[in-house]
C-alpha cells in the first residue's frame, strides 16, 4: 500500500486523541457528524480536554491536503482519498443492558460510502467477539459493492484510553492489533507500531483481539464489585474498609482496588456486551452478571446510608437540603457518560430532599441535556443539612466542608479521600 493516509472517524475521547498521535506522522482526516465538535477542534479547541489546546494546534492543518498534520471535518467527501479507516465511536447499552451498535453501523455506512479497493478499515470501539466480520463487514460489502478480503480489509485495534489519565496517554499505553488476514494483521501492526512508542502485541485473529478488549474492563468490574461487597458487609460490622484494604494489601499479590461506584463508559457497559454474546450461545454468565448488579446498585446503597444516618442524628430528610460533590463517572475529567453519580443523586431525590450539585469539571449544558439535572461550577454560598462527596476530584480536597454544613449535618465520603471525620464512607 501507499503511504497511509489516515481517516479517524469519531472525535471523543479516544478518537482525537488517536487521530493527534498519528498527525504526527502521517496526514490524518479527522471526522465527526457534530458540527459544533468540528468547529471547536478546528479553533484549537478541546473541551475533552484529553488533549491540551497547545499540542492539539502543533499538529492542525487548514486543508486536507498536507503531508502530515491534522484536519477535522463533517464532509464526507473530505476521507474519500484515504486508504486507512479508523473507527472510533461509542459502543454503549439501552435501558435493558443491551449492546447499542447503532454508532458502528452508521459509521461502517459513512466508510462504505468512499471505500476504495485496497482500503483497511480498522475497528478501536469496544464490541463483543464477531461484531467486526459479523456485523460491520457486511455493511461496509453492502454501501460499497467491495468484497470483503479481496477488495477490502479490516482490522480490530481495541482502545485502551483511560479519559483524564495525562501520565497512560494512548502513544504510552501497549496497543493490541489484529487483522482480517496475516498479512493485513502484520500491516495494522506496523502502523500503530510507528507511532505506539509502548510497543505492540499481534493478536492471531480479529475474534482474539476483541475478546481481549472485553474481559480486561469485566475483570477490573469484577473486583471492583467484590470490594463494594466487602464495603457493605464492614459496614454493618463497623469496620473501616479502607483499613482492611491496607492491611491485606501489604501483601505483595493482593490487588489493590477500592470500593466506589463503578460508571463510565467502559467498566459499567463492556460486561454486557460480553454477556450479550454468551447468552447467545446458550450459557448464563453468572460471575460477570452479579459483578455487574452489585455495582449497579451502588448508588441505591449510598443513598439509604446517607438517609440513615440523617435519620440517626434527627435530621428530617424530606426537604432537606442536600450537596452533591461531583457528577462525572470519576475523578479530575469531564466525562459523565453512564456515571453512577446520578444514581445517588436519583435515590436521594427520592426520599424527598432537595439536591444541589456542585462540580467544577462537568459541563452544565451537558449535565442538563443527558440527565435533566442543574448543576453548578462553583462552591456554593450557603449551608447544607448533609454534604455526600461523590467524585474524588482535587478541587474537593482544598474545601472548607464543615463551613457548608449546617451544625449536626451529614457529611458522606463515597471515595474515601478526605482526612476530616466524617460520618460515613465506603
């Protein structure tokens, strides 16, 4: 093949990051259906903020014709000279945990639209095994008229970006590749391997990268679930789970997680797809899907301790005045896809009380336009009956907490970070 150029298609959080990296190689496409993102990205603009304005406008080119550089686009006319495609779109679940591949087909549909004979079509979206050559191949043969392994190729190249994470940044994180032939497989590997300075591992087939992808978030679920297990059961014995957890884990093969509310667009949705496809083949995964209600259910769990202990010091819940730190699904990022916040945050306003929110990290229009909420980008002036700290951002640490609180009020550390009492935690 000819010198790669290079089509990103989606520009979130994994996708711009990606595109960036290999702008610095090679011309790269960037393409996105939204406007606004295309326009805010064009100005040297990241409000992902997964990369930084400076580094983002080192690599942005003003036309698509560049020997290496970065341009971002809605124009589909724009990636037809392209010969590599990269699809990076969200994978997420309905309202009854079933997988969502409504992104991929529609961006398997924008690709089939310009592809070319020769062309690669890499998939980074998380998926559940076969999604790549059982799904989104016969679109990309459908809206082109190319035959799949002789006109065209495909390769599965799972995202590892972990949205905030500046020091595991994806040129520093190792890249998994696979490809629809051995050659084509050796050929993707090439390509990330120019720019992956963290090296990269060949799968031996699309099938194996893929499955890869799914039990690396299912297992870190898993054990995330389990310490939210412990969390409750010291709870009730009144022990500081937190404590426990430094104690066992000096020992040097005990695995260090923490309890928390476990949201996001990885950990919380990759074990449904995987337990989409098992149950397909006639098995009940049961390990995977208790995992999975354990931590779903978290948020119902913090709330009716916040109210109990709010009960225990006669604090009247309905019309309570109530703070929420946080609302993204973790901490120091933007990112509020699929965050468990607002499942504390719902069970809360259940019981009547009155919830104010305060993160300086979320997007107010954002917040509003995905789950109907208000929130605020400043410490609010004024007192609360209880405070519940959610998200561990930094922000939170430099806060004069009691200051907010009315004098007997509630304050609950779902994460466990501050060095101040408090009457309940994780």
């Amino acid at each position: 093949m000819s010198t790669p150029k290079i089509a990103v298609i989606g520009l979130g959080y994994v996708g711009l990051p990606l595109a960036r990296l290999f702008a610095t190689k090679y011309p790269v496409i960037g393409f996105d259906i939204n406007e606004e993102r295309i326009k805010e990205l064009q100005s040297g603009t990241d409000s992902t903020l997964e990369v930084e304005d400076e580094i983002l406008q080192q690599v942005l080119s003003d036309t698509p014709q560049m020997e290496t550089g970065l341009y971002c686009t809605n124009q589909i006319e724009n990636i037809s000279d392209c010969n590599y495609y990269i699809v990076t779109v969200p994978t997420p679940v309905d309202h009854t945990n079933r997988p969502v591949l409504t992104p991929l087909y529609k961006s398997s549909e924008t690709v089939g639209k310009v592809l070319k004979k020769g062309d690669v079509v890499i998939y980074e979206s998380t998926v559940y095994p076969g999604v790549t050559e059982e799904e989104c191949v016969p679109v990309l043969e459908r809206i082109s008229g190319l035959k799949f392994n002789e006109d065209f190729y495909v390769g599965y190249s799972p995202e590892r970006i972990n949205p905030g994470d500046k020091e595991h940044t994806v040129e520093k994180i190792l890249k998994v590749t696979s490809g629809s032939t051995p050659e084509v497989g050796k050929q993707v590997d090439r390509l990330y391997a120019s720019v992956i300075t963290a090296g990269t591992h060949l799968a031996p087939s699309i099938k194996v990268a893929e499955a890869a992808k799914v039990i690396e978030n299912s297992q870190r679920d898993i054990n995330i679930a389990f310490v939210n297990e412990l969390a409750k059961i010291f709870n009730l014995m009144g022990i500081d789970t937190n404590a426990v957890l430094e104690a066992a884990g000096t020992k040097w093969n005990f695995l260090p997680f923490k309890p928390g509310l476990v949201g996001g667009h990885c950990i919380g949705v990759d074990p449904y797809y995987l337990a989409q496809k098992a149950q397909e083949y006639g098995y009940h995964p049961e390990i995977i899907l208790a995992g999975r209600r354990m931590n779903d259910g978290m948020g119902k769990y913090v709330a009716s301790e916040v109210v109990k202990l709010m009960v225990q010091k006669d604090i009247k819940i309905k019309g309570s005045k109530m703070l929420v730190l946080g609302i993204t699904f973790k901490e120091n990022c933007p990112d509020v896809r699929n965050t468990k916040a607002v499942d504390v945050i719902t069970n809360l306003k259940s019981y009547g009380a009155e919830i104010h929110i305060y993160d300086p990290w979320a997007s107010k229009e954002e917040v509003n336009e995905e789950y109907g909420l208000q929130i605020v980008n400043q410490v609010p002036d004024e007192k609360f009956d209880t405070i519940v700290l959610a998200v561990a951002h930094k922000e939170f640490l430099n806060i004069d907490l009691r200051a907010l609180l009315n004098e007997n009020g509630v304050l609950y550390d779902v994460k466990g970070i501050l060095k101040c009492k408090v009457e309940g935690r994780l």
